[in-house]
C-alpha cells in the first residue's frame, strides 16, 4: 500500500490459502523487499514483494507462529534474523540463509509476542508462583 492524497494505493498483494498471523518488512534491504510471514500452520514466510514470489519456507513450530519480528538485511546492519514465538512454547532465532533455526528457547507456556527492540518476551499461561 502507498498513502498518496488521494487515499490508500495497492502497490502489491500476496495471496496465501494458509492465512498470515503476524508479518514484518524488518529483515529486508531497502532494494529488495522482502516480506516475512509466520502463519496458522506454524510456517515461517519470506516472500518477494516485487514479484509477489515465496522465496524461503520452513517448518518453524508445531503450532500457529503467535509472533515474529524481524531485523538486519541492509548494509551495515548485519545479517538478516527473524525471530519467532509460538503457541507450541518454543522462540526461535532463523537466519534465513539457513534451514534450521539459528537458536531455540523452549518454555512450559504460550509466547503471544517478541520483540527484538525490547528483549522482553510477553507470556501468556503463567503459573501462579513464576
């Protein structure tokens, strides 16, 4: 989409029958456009703006990917990595350059939300002593 004064421009649309939960431009260089996805099915995404193509696909959770955020790509600001938090109790790291996770944390509760900025993971099914 292109805010322009006359309204809201399609300037791209990528369809995908799995349904898309969460997604971030943030491991993508300004030349190349890449968008990530994590879906219903637990797959991590990354597709090609421009040519509306998926260009990476991996079997990241065993349950729906509650959350990603995504950093890096450019010049200077290191690798691309993406992480993910899951239903499934899991977060993992995913330099997608790679077909397995980078890093993996496993807990005994459900991850609604991560966060490269903050370093601060949001919980959800905490027992009452943690």
């Amino acid at each position: 989409m292109q805010l322009k004064k006359e309204g809201l421009a399609e300037l791209a649309s990528i369809e995908d029958g799995e349904g898309a939960k969460c997604l971030s431009f943030g491991a993508s260089s300004s030349p190349n456009q890449h968008l990530a996805v994590g879906d219903f099915n637990g797959d991590l995404k990354i597709y090609d703006v421009e040519s509306q193509k998926e260009i990476y696909k991996v079997k990241a959770h065993k349950k729906i990917v509650n959350s990603l955020d995504a950093i890096g790509g450019d010049l200077g600001n290191g690798a691309p990595e993406i992480v993910t938090g899951s239903r499934d109790g899991c977060v993992r790291l995913w330099d997608p350059r790679q077909s397995a996770p980078v890093s993996q944390v496993s807990v005994f509760f459900s991850f609604i939300q991560v966060n490269f900025e903050t370093s601060n993971f949001s919980r959800t099914n905490l027992p009452a002593r943690f």
